[in-house]
C-alpha cells in the first residue's frame, strides 16, 4: 500500500517545502518505501488541517511537523 505524504505549502516554488520534499524523497527512496507526495497550497485547504505554519507534512493523515523536516523515527512512526 503506498504511502501518502501531503506537504501543505505556500506554493512549490518555496525554497523550504522544496528543501523538505527532496530530503523526504531521497528518505523514502533510500528505505525503499513507496509513497505519493502532494503538495497543497490552497489557503482553504490549510484551514481544514488547522495550521498556518508551513510548511507541514502529513503522513497518511496525520500532522507529523510544522515548520520543519521531522526526525526519521516520527516519519517512521506514522507509515503504513
């Protein structure tokens, strides 16, 4: 089953988010984990996950981090 990683952002092209989607890829990628990562940068869709600190990451529906790259356990912690 793969995996879905959602990275509420303020738009792809923010240096943070990008910085935090190659190190979750090169991550996964070197786990052999298989995952679909989904950028969203919506304003309406942030307020349903009620955050304003982007960018956070979602894994499989649960807010995992605000702001940062989490640690590798938490990642782990929250996968399928």
């Amino acid at each position: 089953m793969k995996n879905l990683i959602k990275i509420l952002s303020p738009g792809p092209g923010c240096w943070k988010t990008r910085k935090m989607i190659g190190s979750l890829k090169q991550f996964f990628e070197d786990k052999g984990i298989d995952a679909e990562f989904i950028i969203i940068s919506d304003s309406e869709e942030h307020v349903k996950y009620d955050t304003w600190i982007l960018p956070t990451i979602l894994i499989n529906g649960n807010i995992v981090a605000r702001g940062y790259r989490p640690p590798n356990e938490r990642i782990l912690k929250h996968l399928m």
